[in-house]
C-alpha cells in the first residue's frame, strides 16, 4: 500500500510538472483552459500533503492535547470551540473576498500566463505559508491580533507602527471591496433579493444550532442549502416582478448604504448567531460553484481566448496602467497572497479553533482553495472574445463616452468588436447595457455563464447564470465585510488600549462594542461613498491602492512571521517566510512609489491630479474636482503606507539582527500549556 501511495503521489506531482511547463512553454498557441485546472489542482495537492505537513509537523508543532483560546477563553460571543468543517466554512468564507475573483479578472489584460503562474505558485509557497503560520501564532497567544503579535515579538516600535498600519489598511480594504459589491448588486433586483435572504436564514441556522438541534450540523447544512437554493429561484421571480422587482432594485448610493449597515450589524451580533452559519452557509454556494464551474470547465474544455501575454504588457493597459512587474502581482491580491487573510488568521477564527491540529487544514487548505477560486476567475475571464472582455471592463474615460466610440478604440487595439456584439450579449443576460461595467465581476459573470450554457441550455439559461453568478460573487464579498468590520473592532480596541488599558476595558461592554464598531464602519464608509461618487466608478484609481495595501499588509505579516521562526528554530526554517517577503517587499514598494510619482498620468496618482488641474482651469466642474482630490488623497495614503511598512521592517531586522548575534533573547510570549478537556461531542 505504501508502495502504491508513493507512486500515486509521484504521478501527481510528475502531472502537475507537465502541466505548467505546457502553461509557461507553449504560449504561442491556443491553449485549453483544462491544462489550467490540472496544473493547479496538481500543485495545491503536493503543496497540501507535502510542505503543509512539513510545516505542521516540524516548524509549528501542532499539539492537540494543548488547549486552544476557544477552549479556555470560551465566552458565547467570540471564542468558541467550533466544528473543524463548520469553521473551515467561515475560515474560507472569511478570507475569500473579491481579490480571488476580480484580481485576475481584471489583471487578464496582461494575458493569461502571467497571472495563472502567480496564483499558482505564490499561493502554495507564500499565502497559504502565511496564513497558516500567523493562524497558529495567534492560536497560542488567546487570539491576539497581529498588531499585538507584532508589539510582543518583534518590538514596542514596530509592534504599535503595525497596529496604526494594520488598522489603517484595513480601512481602505474593506472600503474597496464594499465598493465592489455595490457595483456588482446595482440595478439587481435578481441578486439583492438573493443576498438579503440569505441572511435571515443564517439567523435560523444559528438559533437551530445553539438551541434548538445542538450539535446537528449536516441536518442543519441540508436546510440551510435548500433554503439558499429556493431563494435564488425566489430571486428570479422578484426581478421578474413589476411590483417586487422595483423595490429590490437599488442604486449605487442605497446599495452603500444598505453595506454600511450590514457591516455594522455583522459586527455586533455574537458569531454563533450570524457571522459562523452565514459564512459557513455562504461556504455552500462558493464550494458548489467552484467545483461546479471546475467539473464545468473539464465538461466543455473551453479555450482560453486571450493570449498568453497581450500588448498592454508595455504598461498602457485601458483597465489599470503599469508593467507587468509590479502590477499584476499587487492586482491579483488575494489569489496568490494576501496580507488580510492575517486579519482573519489573528481575528475571528484563532479565537474558534477547538483542537491545534485543525489550524493545518483551515490555515493551509482554505488558502489553497481561495486560489483555485482565482484559478476559475482567470478562465472564466479568459474564454470571453477579447474585444468583450476589454468592452466590459474599460471605463468610459479611455475608450470612449458612447459605444460607437468604445468599439473602435477597442477594435484599432486588435481586439474585434461591434456595438451590435454587445447588444445582443447584454440582451441574452436580461442587461440594459455591458459597457463601462468596471470592476472585474460583470466580466467574471459573463465568462461563469458562458461556460455553464455551454454544459446545457445554451443561449436560454444565459441570464440564469449570469445573475446566479453575480449573486455568488455577491456572497463572496459580503462575508468578507462581516467579518473585516469585527476584526477592525478587535483592532481599534487594541489600539486603545495602548494609551488607556481603563477606557479599552470599558469599551468592552455591549455599549462600547456598538460605538468601535460604528467608528470602523464609519471609516470605510467614508471611503466607500467616495469611489460611488467617483465618475471613473472608484474601481480604476482604488484597486491599485487595495492592491499595494493589502501585499504591504502581507508583508508586515511576513515580518512577524519570521520573527517567531526565527525564535522557535533560529535561522533554520527563516527562509520559509523570508522569500515570500522579499519577493512582496520589492513589487509593493516599486508598486506604490510608481503610483505616487510616475509622470505618466495614466499611472501616477500626482501626475494625474496634475493633467486635471490644468484641464480645470480651463473648464471648471465638480466632477474634475472630485477626481483630484481623490488622486492626491490615494497619493498621501499610499506614501504613508510605505513610511509605516518600512518602519516595520527596519524593527524586524533589528529584531532578527539581535537574536542572529546573540544580544537579544529568543523569548516568545505563548500562553502557558493547559491540557485539554474537550469532550469529543463538543468537537
């Protein structure tokens, strides 16, 4: 039997080699999207049984006889020992937002191959490394933040410059990705009836669960899974309705709104109730059409359309200017890693882990899963005709303010396409109009429901699945709100408590936990309201900065990561999180001092402030007003950023410097070993 694993595994690993030397070496020609699926699906099963249980077993030391904060910190309202599926379902509801999905979409302006290497390979050896290793730190410090992680381990310096930094990321993460939603559920009604029921039924599972059948999860998992897919036919009915369909037809402004409160609201209800059973719920759906649209893409074995690398290599791409290197590894900011999953990994679920050794499957394996997720973006993005996909994602201001207009500019570039192309496509999707529809899930959609017509039904069930598909997208974006907007209320009252331990204790209370929360909320709903108002959609200016805050975020996660290696082993295992971390450092900072001050308009925010000022003088508006005080507003919070990161590391390598030699202590601050006494019912 060992003989016959070994040789199972080898030919795993003897595929998945095939399959991405094919990738990388054979771009000349039309390439099928299943070498994709197989190259990745090979890659993520070596890296999960292989380096992932390297890991476990030598560098972190799982021990299930320890117990966790969930154990015995439990409260009823954030620790609670949770079922190792059930928690994998929030974990991955958690940490799988838009980057996933629109980070490749949008970064398939390169073509296919840069990306699909990236979130293949970044993945295995980088996101999934991080957020399993910052998951078990926070485990064995009672669910700390990272900010604290950062100030116990690495320094007083560099741990509060990481809680002012993590905080203030955070904010411009979430503002990004609400902005997102709102431009995927805007004008809906399909997919704002589908996502608004969803949460009532949460509710119930939550209730059923605690009070009612305790301990009945697949019994709970089967209703709640009916339940969602009679919504979703409910969902259709309401957008067909003329007297419901209206009132679940929402503008951009009141889809914000209506996120702000659903942030708030997430927040501040105990996660048994709704944050755990909405993720998991949310899980269904994401797992099922993940894997739906894999077995999907295996059934119909599209070929991908765009080319292995496209002409805006050169850095004059329509959707987001810039080179390859930096760009599309700051664009792609969750599929291959991503610095909130840190959040995550020190937030919400450390404090749910009920035995050390369900950190390998949920730290490691959701990471995993999120970029085949990425993986499926990419594809889907990919097998739309060109001339569509640049139709759908170009704004307004680059291609042209009427359709006639935006054809030709997107024809002239060799991507063919007519306005009666794009009528007849928005028509089969029951869509007024596809063009200017930036922002990555519009396009992501198409793609989704293109290939599963394509597995049966044909042009009839192209609406379905379009509005299915932004439905799912939907979901993914909002459970990472939920719980963004909780771990930004762990955040800010750590910060307090640097300057006051006394008021933080305060703010503990039911009262002070609805004021942090609305102050959070408050923050990236101010963000939030600025890219609706935006007349380029926010997505074209704020994606850059999302992406170059996040990879910094992730990089400050690396810098506490290796700084606990390095105590626990000492030099041997540091290169496990300093290559990663040396490979984000330089595209983030290249990245965000491009940004800043590249004399290309399309691609310096200043350079862009500037070209507009001047057009303004000439012709005064409020709408040009708007877009520079964004600009300089995106310059200023990205420039700060790199100050604080850099501060962060110039500490870490103090830190490491002193261990290295000898004059600093190796102390790490774990909690005191407690045996467990969990029972197994209660696993």
């Amino acid at each position: 039997m060992k003989l016959l694993a070994h040789l199972t595994w080898a030919a795993v690993a003897v595929l998945g080699a095939l399959t991405l030397g094919g990738i990388a070496l054979n771009h000349r020609e039309p390439i099928n999207s299943i070498w994709l699926v197989v190259a990745a699906a090979c890659t993520y099963l070596v890296g999960f049984r292989f380096y992932a249980k390297f890991l476990a077993a030598r560098v972190m030391v799982l021990n299930d006889k320890r117990a966790t904060p969930a154990e015995r910190l439990r409260d009823g309202l954030d620790y609670e020992p949770t079922n190792k599926w059930i928690l994998f379902g929030h974990h991955f509801a958690a940490i799988a937002g838009p980057g996933p999905l629109v980070g490749p979409v949008l970064a398939a302006q390169f073509g296919y191959l840069p990306g699909t290497l990236w979130i293949i390979i970044g993945a295995v050896l980088g996101g999934a490394v991080q957020d399993f290793v910052i998951l078990f730190a926070s485990m064995r410090r009672d669910g700390k933040s990272l900010g604290q992680i950062a100030r116990e381990e690495v320094g007083t310096v560099g741990g509060f410059t990481a809680l002012v930094t993590v905080l203030l990321i955070m904010i411009i993460l979430l503002a990004v990705i609400a902005l997102v939603v709102v431009n995927a559920l805007r004008g809906s009604p399909w997919g704002t009836f589908t996502i608004a029921a969803t949460m009532p039924i949460a509710l119930w599972m939550g209730i059923y669960l605690r009070y009612i059948r305790p301990g009945k999860v697949l019994e709970c998992s089967v209703m709640g899974f009916a339940l969602v897919v009679l919504s979703i036919f409910g969902g259709q009915w309401v957008a067909e309705s003329s007297t419901w369909g209206p009132l679940f037809s929402f503008g951009a402004m009141g889809l914000a709104v209506a996120v702000i409160i659903y942030g708030y609201c997430a927040s501040v209800l105990p996660v048994w109730l709704f944050l755990a059973p909405r993720d998991y719920l949310s899980t269904f759906i994401k797992l099922g059409v993940v894997l739906a649209l894999g077995v999907g893409i295996l059934f119909v074995r599209p070929e991908l359309q765009l080319p292995a690398f496209t002409r805006f290599v050169d850095g004059t791409g329509p959707i987001f200017a810039g080179k390859i290197f930096p760009f599309c590894f700051i664009t792609i900011a969750c599929g291959a890693v991503s610095g909130f999953h840190s959040l995550i990994s020190s937030g919400t679920t450390p404090k749910m882990i009920a035995r050390e050794s369900h950190a390998y499957p949920v730290g490691y394996g959701a990471m995993l899963m999120e970029s085949f997720v990425a993986v499926m973006a990419m594809i889907a993005a990919c097998v739309l005709q060109p001339g569509v996909y640049f139709a759908v994602n170009s704004p307004a201001g680059v291609v042209g303010s009427t359709p006639a207009a935006a054809v030709a500019t997107i024809s002239n570039w060799g991507f063919p396409v007519t306005v009666a192309d794009m009528t007849n496509l928005a028509k089969a999707v029951g869509e007024q109009t596809l063009f200017y529809r930036t922002g990555g899930a519009p396009s992501l959609a198409l793609g989704m429901a293109a290939i599963f017509a394509r597995g049966g039904g044909g042009q009839a069930v192209l609406g379905f699945w379009y509005h299915f598909a932004i439905m799912f997208e939907a979901l993914f974006i909002l459970t990472i709100i939920a719980a963004g907007t909780r771990v930004g209320r762990f955040m800010l009252h750590d910060l307090m408590a640097q300057f006051s331990r006394p008021t933080a204790k305060k703010m503990t209370g039911i009262v002070g936990v609805n004021v942090v929360s609305l102050v959070v909320v408050a923050a990236w709903g101010y963000f939030l309201v600025q890219g609706v108002r935006d007349p380029l959609g926010g997505i074209n200016s704020l994606w850059p900065l999302f992406g170059i805050s996040n990879q910094l975020l992730a990089s400050v996660a690396l810098c506490v990561a290796t700084t606990i290696v390095l105590k626990m082993h000492g030099p041997k295992f540091m290169w496990i999180t300093c290559g990663p971390l040396v490979w984000l450092l330089s595209a983030t900072f290249t990245a965000g001092w491009q940004k800043i001050f590249a004399p290309e308009p399309a691609l310096g925010f200043l350079a862009h402030a500037n070209q507009l000022e001047q057009a303004m003088r000439r012709s005064p508006s409020t709408t040009t007003a708007a877009l520079i005080f964004n600009d300089r507003l995106d310059a200023v919070v990205t420039g700060i950023f790199l100050i604080l990161v850099a501060t962060i590391l110039v500490d870490s390598l103090r830190t490491w410097m002193g261990i290295l030699r000898g004059t600093r202590e190796s102390r790490i601050f774990e909690a005191p070993f407690v045996p467990s006494r969990l029972q197994p019912e209660e696993l």
